[in-house]
C-alpha cells in the first residue's frame, strides 16, 4: 500500500535524489523556500516520497543520494496525507512562504522596523516599490516627518 514517508538524503543531495525520482516515477515532494536569492531545501537532508512499502522500498532506500528511510529498523513510518497537505498549504508560487514576524503588513498598516540600525522606529505602510520586496514607509515623530524605502521583510505588522 502506497504511503507518505520520510527520507533521509546525503548532504547536499536532495535536489539530486529529488531529480532521480521524478524521472523514475516516484512520487516526491521536497519542499523549497527562498533565501538571499537562492532556492533552498526546507528541510536540509531530508524529503517527502510516497511509495509502496515493502514493494519499492528496496528501490527507495537504495537510490543515489538516499542515506535511508527514516523508520523503525527495516521498518519506515508512514506520514499521514494531512502534514504533507499542511505543508503545500504554505507555498506560494512553489515555495513555502515564510512569516518570520507573523502577518505580512498591508497599505495602510501601522509597521514597525524589526531588524537593522532602524530597528524600534514606527510608522505607516505606504506602498510597495519593486518586486524585490522594497517598501516605502512613512515615519511621523514629534519633529521629523519623512518617508523611508526599506526591506519589507526588515517590518512587522503592529497588532493593537
């Protein structure tokens, strides 16, 4: 009977062992997210791949790349269907998307800086400039009022 398992991949060796798969037929699911402009694993050294055990567990365990299946001895444990729907639930475009401050700010939302020398410093969310994720933002003190282009993901959202 066909099941989800977990896989354990040599260092490095996922996008490999995601490759042979694919080619073979094997159903896989390597989950990727963005980081500093390059596609990376989401779980370094291990995958997602639905197979039929005892059936092609030979295939599996022994494929380039694959260290081993992660289980009980000679005995993988199978993954229920909802953590890996869980899972795809958080990409978008094909990439888990990542809410490092929780919810991403909107136009008109109260932001504050959280990273950077600008950390601390309030104001509102005024428009996205360019789809590298620059922001402009509008900061209102006492004597100073003026605008700031900074990374969105440098913001936080101010829940009141």
């Amino acid at each position: 009977m066909k099941n989800w398992y977990v896989i354990n991949t040599k260092p490095k060796k996922e996008f490999q062992v995601e490759r042979l798969f694919t080619e073979g037929g094997i159903k896989i699911y390597n989950p990727k997210y963005m980081h500093e402009d390059r596609i990376k694993p989401f779980f370094p050294g291990y995958g997602f791949i639905y197979f039929d055990f005892p059936e092609q567990y030979r295939l599996v365990k022994y494929t380039r790349g694959v260290k081993r299946v992660v289980g009980v001895k000679e005995v993988p444990v199978p993954i229920h269907d909802k953590v890996i729907h869980g899972i795809k639930s958080r990409e978008v475009g094909g990439l888990i998307e990542i809410d490092k401050y929780g919810e991403k700010p909107e136009v008109g939302d109260e932001i504050e800086v959280v990273e950077g020398p600008l950390r601390g410093l309030k104001g509102v969310f005024k428009k996205e400039l360019t789809a590298n994720e620059r922001v402009l933002i509008l900061l209102n003190y006492v004597t100073y009022q003026g605008q700031l282009i900074i990374e969105k993901e440098k913001l936080k959202k101010v829940v009141k």
